[in-house]
DNA sequence: AGCACGCCGACT
DNA sequence: GTCGGCGTGCTC
C-alpha cells in the first residue's frame, strides 16, 4: 500500500499549505499529481484544495495528519506554468497561495459533488461546432496596420509592443491579423496548438469585438470569460481555455488567471483602462500579471490604447516595450473631431449649459444629427442645503452628501446606499425651502426637456438602466436614430460608436485638474479622448462637417485641454511623466498602501501607528497614518499608511517581512495590504 | 475566513 | 432557566 505526504493549498487567509496523507484506495489509483484538486476534511467542514506538491514525509506531527478522501482525477491536473503564475501573484500582492489559485476555478469543480466533466468534454470537442460563423468582409489594413501586426506576430521570444493609435485607428484589426497569423503557424509547427488571450475592460461593452472574432475566425472555438457568465458556461469556457480546446479566449481581467496550456500571444485593449485593476480580494493588476506571463513563457504581448498608461508609456520610452503607432484613422476619410474649449467665465452657463454648446445642440438639432452631453455625475443634484441655517444633506452613516435624487423621490448616499424620503423642510430650523446645490443628469435632462421641448432626450445612467437589460435598449434606441439628444455619464464614454452623432458636449470635466489623486488627470485625459471618440467614427457626410467636442471650462488656458485639442498624447504624457520624476512618484518609485477599517477612527490609526514601528525600515519611506478622504463609509472609519520604495525588490522584501509582524499584531481593525495602489 | 467554544445579558 | 451577543482560538 503506498503512502505519501500531499501539500495543499485552500481558500483561506491562512498563509500556508497544509499537509494530508494519501493512501490508494485500491491498486489501480494512479498517483496524485501536482495541480489536482483533492476533497478533504479541514477542520470541522469539507472543503476542495490543491496540491502544490508531494513528499514523502512532514513536518507535523503525525496524529495530526488526516488522509484526503479523494483525488479528483477527472480534471487534467493544473500545470506547473500555470501554478507558478499564482504562486508569482501571491507572492507579490502578498496573499495566500489558495487564495490566488482556487477562487479563479469555475465553482462546479470545487463543488463538493465532483461534476460529471465526461459530458462537458464531449460537447466541447467538436470543433467548429460551437458557433456559426457569419461572414464578413476581412477589413483591408492599411500600410502601417500590416506592418504592426507582422512585426508582432514575427517577434520572437518575451516581446511587449505598446500599440500607440487614436481610436478609429484600427488597433482591433491590428489584434486580429497578428493573431490569425500566429494561429495559422501553430498549424504548421510542430506542437500544432496555439491560444490567444485577449483582455478587454469590460466584455459588455465590446459586444461587437466578440461578433468580430467569431466571424473573423470562423471554425475556431472561441471561449469568453467574465463574471457575467452563469456558472454552466463559465464551466465549459474555462475547460475549453484549460483543455486547449479554445483557440481565441476573450475576457475581463480575471481571465489573467485562466489556464492556457498553449498560449502563444496576449493581447491587452485599452491597457489604461482602471478596470484592468481588482479593486478587492487578492487587488491585482491584471495587465501586470498579464506581462509577467508573457515573460515567463516567451511570447508576445500587444498592450493597445489611444492614452497608454504612464507605466506603459515610460516603459516604451525606455525602450523595454516596444512601440508601434499608428497615426491614420482606419475608416476611410473618416476624421478627427474638432475639439474647443468654451471659457465658462465669458459665456456664462445657463441651465448648466453655455450658449455656444446650446446653438451647437440647436444646430445638431435643425441637421437631425445626434448630440452626447457627458456629466459624470449622477442624481439630480450632487447635496440640497438650507439658505437660513445653512444646514446641508450629510449622510448620517459616511463622510458624503445625501444626492437627491428628484424622480425618485429620495436622498441618497452613493457610499452606502442609504436612502431617504426628500424632507419637506430644513430639519434643523424648518424653513420649507430647500436648496437643490450643483447639478447631476437628472437635472440636466429636466433643463434640456424645457429648452428643446421637440428634441427627444435620453439619460443613460446607472439609475436609468437598474433593469437587466435595460442599457442595451436606452443604447438600441440611439444606435436606431430614436434619440436626439444623449445625455450620459462614464456609462456612455466607452465601446459605442454612433453613426449619426456629430457633436459632444462635455459639462463638469474640471474637477479632476486640481484632484489630490496624481493619476486624475492621466485619466481625466484618457476620458476626454474616449468620450470624444463617440463622434465622427463614420466617414464624414459628403458636404458635412467634421463632428465637434465642446469643453465647458473655467480653465480653458489649462494645458490638459490643449493637448486634447491638439490630440496631442505624446507631449502631455512626456511631460506628465517628468513631473511624476520631479514629485518621486510611480513609476518612478514603487508603493504599498496598508489600509485599516474599524467602527472609532482611533482603532484603525492605533493600528497603523503599531504597524509603522512594529520594523525596521531602512529604504523604506514610512508615511505617517492619515483618515482617507472619505473617512467614514457606512459607520465604518478608515485610514490608511503609504509606503514608498525606490526599488521594487527592495519594496516586496519589505513588505514579506512587515506582513509577518503585522499578523502578529492584536487589534480590531480590519486591515488589508495593497500593493501597487491605484487609488490613493 | 469559517466554525466552535465560552462566558455574560434580556427574554418566554 | 435559555437564546444570542461577539471575544478567542484553531484549522494539516
């Protein structure tokens, strides 16, 4: 009978594998290997691990071992490349093993009742048979398209390329021509076997992209993975993607994870969009991890984007990735729209709007073209005050204003989601006239209904569009000319394109130009350059005139809106760059942020200040424990400790040795470690 | 994280 | 007398 000793890993915070004796139930049991999921008793529940490696003895004492009950020998074991990629995750972010690798499998194989995968598989392995292939005219790439995807699909070994083009520019075709040759040469090599991966921000709003590849690449099993999937068909995509079966995997950021035993190139759309960042759990940056992989296997990876990322951008500039550009928009004729700065402070705003965007609304009006206003503000007014005692709506539970919300008829926190009935009168001193103060796109809409009775407005925001499906009809609606004016938030900024619309107004941008947060105005740019991309993506009518972006600003002499004008990336991105040099900031220094929750604000400092001296910390700049800015969400306090390292290996040494003492701290604070913080 | 044990307060 | 609050401790 033979013995050995398996290490497991498990989904849970505790930051080590766990050893179980094996034993074969009978003679013909193959051996556990590494990367197979196994059922097992942990303390007093049944829960489903990994093994991560097998030896022939342990460490713990023997009655303390206990045998697993089972091996799942169904499931094709996790590959060696693949655990390493997890192993590299959790090392960096500073999480558990488990909790990087199992969490990301489909929750049918870590399901105590092992599936019947047999019947999954067979349906799987008819190739081509999965989706019908529709086709279409393959796009005629221009000169310089051709060249970037030839040099891509050509590179050989770890080559990341920052695809640097204008929206409309083509980076799609780009993407799909550089992976139809790498899936044709991996019929031709000798493993016969090639996956791509292709990361997008977020796969609903890139319906078309998915259409695209499937009429692109008719016959080849395409797998999609987000966490919209229902759990059946998040099965089968991963199996697809796991057994090799999918050729073309396209997906959110969690897809980084995904098992692709033959991937051979990456892709990653619109490499600067924030949502490529988890903002919970193990919080990582899937196009971080997403370049690691591509390094650790020797492929190619495309970065793509109109406003690249700094980190990306500097590692162009250096020369670590390289750059292609493409400086044409791909549609024939099609150009770039005219973009100008309306001066708030000469052409006062009335109704929130200026008189020069209400005669180009007018005029968008008279032609039947359609207009976008973008207000990233949602409600009908941002806080309501009271003019006699100056009373204003605060949330009882965060440091926030309630937001009225008028068809509603509520307050509400955005924080919380605490909601109130509207008070009748000021509840301090009764005065029945409350204020509404600033203005949302609820209030928007209701000014625009009364100056173009005739127009047809429609608001697309998360309030709006709470009903499932209900975005795609608000959207179906403009695609089919039934609205004339578009009024929308961040929710209309990406992934549509409208024929017929041809002029964009964008109301309350200044805010992020003088934001404590050092990123805002990267992606205050980056937002600009996407929401004017809704216009003028079609060819310009014959006789008409190119589409217009108008920017309602106190600060028209602010030299963000002149690079935008000049659809000038380059410049303001270099000099964004040697400011964030001058300032010490990332890239040019690595961070962690500590982060620490409790009901009194006390607790969570106490914390930090524990942490802060709990180690030595040469090479390490400690900042001192600060409230967040929204310190108090859902009566919960918060506040958090950045540290700063100019070398990153310095910085995770650190971090390995500061999170063992921070485990050992007593405290009733909730706390978590961020590294690489976006949100600061 | 779960889950159990354990020791004090207000309910049928 | 018991239900349940959350502090504490453990998981191979």
């Amino acid at each position: 009978m033979k013995q050995s000793i398996l290490q497991i890993v498990l989904d849970t915070p505790l930051d080590s594998s766990f050893d179980y004796r094996w034993q074969a139930s009978d003679d013909n049991e193959p051996l556990p290997r590494v990367g197979q999921l196994v059922q097992l008793s942990f303390g007093r529940r049944e829960v489903v691990g990994m093994i991560v490696s097998l030896s022939d003895e342990s460490d713990v004492p023997a009655e303390k071992l206990k045998n697993v009950q089972a091996v799942r020998h169904q499931l094709p074991p996790l590959s060696a490349q693949w655990l390493a990629l997890c192993r590299f995750a959790a090392d960096y972010y500073q999480r558990p093993l488990g909790e990087v690798a199992l969490p990301g499998l489909p929750k049918n194989l870590r399901a105590l009742k092992p599936v019947a995968l047999d019947r999954a598989l067979k349906k799987l392995a008819q190739p081509g048979a999965v989706h019908d292939a529709t086709p279409i005219d393959v796009a005629q790439l221009n000169p310089a398209q051709q060249q970037a995807a030839d040099a891509i699909a050509g590179a050989t070994g770890f080559a990341p390329t920052l695809l640097y083009g204008v929206t409309g520019s083509g980076k799609t075709e780009v993407y799909l021509q550089a992976a139809a040759q790498i899936l044709a040469h991996g019929e031709n090599g000798a493993d016969n076997l090639s996956q791509i991966l292709i990361l997008v921000p977020e796969i609903n709003l890139t319906p078309q992209l998915e259409g695209n590849i499937r009429a692109r690449f008719p016959g080849v099993t395409v797998a999609t993975l987000h966490s919209g999937l229902a759990e059946g068909e998040r099965l089968r995509h991963w199996l697809a993607a796991h057994l090799g079966q999918a050729r073309i995997i396209l997906g959110t950021r969690l897809a980084v994870l995904a098992s692709l035993p033959h991937l051979k190139l990456i892709v990653i759309d619109e490499e600067h969009d924030p949502s490529y960042k988890q903002q919970e759990g193990l919080r990582y940056s899937a196009r971080d991890l997403a370049v690691w992989r591509a390094h650790q296997l020797s492929i190619p990876i495309v970065l793509g984007s109109a406003t690249p990322s700094l980190e990306t951008w500097h590692h162009a500039q250096s020369g670590r990735y390289k750059k292609l550009e493409l400086r044409e928009r791909a549609v024939k004729d099609a150009v770039l729209p005219k973009v100008r700065r309306i001066d708030m402070e000469r052409d006062k705003p009335s109704e929130g709007l200026t008189s020069s965007l209400v005669s180009a609304l007018k005029l968008r009006l008279e032609r039947g073209e359609q207009s976008l206003l973008f207000l990233n503000r949602r409600g009908y007014a941002p806080v309501i005050a009271c003019d006699a005692c100056g009373w204003v709506s605060n949330c009882t539970r965060c440091t926030s204003f309630m937001v009225l919300h008028k068809p509603e008829h509520r307050l509400r926190c955005h924080h919380c989601s605490l909601e109130l009935r509207i008070p009748k009168s000021c509840p301090t001193c009764g005065n029945i006239d409350l204020q509404p103060l600033g203005r949302g796109t609820q209030r928007l809409e209701e000014g625009l209904k009364a100056m173009f009775p005739e127009a047809r407005v429609l608001r697309i925001d998360a309030d709006s569009t709470r009903r499932k499906g209900s975005a795609q009809a608000a959207f179906d609606s403009v695609h089919n000319g039934e609205v004339d004016i578009l009024i929308g938030t961040q929710m209309v900024a990406k992934g549509h394109d409208f024929k017929n619309l041809t002029l964009v107004g964008i109301l309350n941008p200044d805010t992020a130009l003088f934001s404590h947060d050092y990123r805002a105005s990267e992606r205050l740019f980056a937002q600009l350059m996407q929401v004017a991309g809704r216009a003028g993506r079609a060819a310009q009518k014959e006789g008409g005139s190119p589409s217009e972006v108008l920017i309602q600003t106190r600060y028209p002499q602010h030299p963000l809106y002149a690079a935008v004008i000049a659809h000038d990336y380059d410049h303001f991105a270099t000099s964004l760059l040697e400011e964030r040099e001058q300032a010490c900031l990332p890239p040019y220094i690595y961070q962690a942020l500590l982060r620490a929750e409790a009901k009194e604000l006390e607790t969570a400092i106490e914390f930090l200040q524990q942490a802060a001296h709990c180690i030595e910390h040469e090479g390490i700049t400690m900042h001192d424990p600060i409230p967040m800015t929204m310190t108090r969400v859902a009566n919960v306090d918060r506040a958090q400790l950045l540290i700063e390292c100019p070398s990153r290996p310095g910085l995770q040494a650190f971090l390995t040795d500061w999170m063992a003492q921070l485990r050992q701290i007593k405290t009733r604070a909730k706390w978590s470690l961020e590294v690489d913080p976006v949100d600061i």
